[in-house]
C-alpha cells in the first residue's frame, strides 16, 4: 500500500515486465510517467513525463508521433497510481523497469533519465502539497459557519 490505497504489486510487476509501452497514471499532478521499452541499435528506449492522455486512442498517437521509428506497440500497461514516486521505487516498480535494461548499451542512459524523471515527479509532489495547504487552486469540501 502506499498511502492507503491496495493494489495488487505482484499483477503490477508482471504488467512492467513484459508490456513494450508502459503508462504510469499520477492523477494527482496530472501527468504520467510513460516509458517505452522498445529499441534498436540506433533508437533508444523511451522515458519521460508527460501529460495524461484524455483517452487510449490520444496516447497511441502520441507514441507513435515520438517513435515514428516503431511500429504499433503490441502490448501498453496503464498503470494508475495514487501514491508517490518514493512508493514506485518502494515497491520496486522502478527496479523492475531498470531490470528491462539491465544488459543493454542502454543500462545507464536509462537508469539517468528514469532518476531526472522521479525528480521532476518528486519536485511536482512538493509544489502540489504546497498548493493544497495554500488552497490555491483547491475548494473546500465544507465551510465553516458563521
């Protein structure tokens, strides 16, 4: 669990390890953590945060426009996530990303940009906290009474 909510971390692990495309939903920042494991010699794998797709059909087309290089992925794993990215690394979500790697030429390239990605994730988190204590860009549920 990572902030109270379950899941099930083995299904979610099976999931990372085997899909091309991966999509991890935070709703909260609004955004999503989508990595692209496929590559070749020349054509890297893919990561980077990036806004959430307002439907399945939008997100394919987005792929497709930053890996024109690549044919329609085979399998894609959306993976909503309430927690945090301190909770994708705890629960080794990013370790079984990493191991997708692990004995490429991509092993470290890969390992960087995942580490400026949960930074990114990490510095949202903070700035969205603050924006609820705040109330910026928050409403009330109640009010007090006068």
């Amino acid at each position: 669990m990572d902030g109270g909510f379950r899941f099930d971390l083995d299904k979610i692990k099976q999931h990372v390890r085997s899909a091309d495309v991966i999509s991890i939903h935070l709703p909260i920042l609004r955004r999503t953590i989508l990595v692209d494991t496929r590559h070749d010699y020349s054509t890297p794998p893919f990561i980077d945060l990036v806004p959430m797709a307002s439907s399945l059909e939008e997100r394919f087309a987005a792929i497709q426009t930053m890996r024109p290089d690549f044919p329609k992925p085979e399998s894609v794993t959306a993976l909503p996530w309430p927690g945090t990215a301190s909770g994708l690394i705890h629960f080794g979500v990013i370790s079984c990303i990493l191991e997708r790697f692990a004995h490429t030429i991509h092993a470290r390239p890969m390992q960087s940009k995942i580490h400026e990605v949960l930074s990114k994730v990490k510095t949202l988190e903070r700035m969205e906290g603050i924006e609820a204590i705040t109330g910026n860009g928050y409403y009330p549920i109640w009010t007090r009474g006068h």
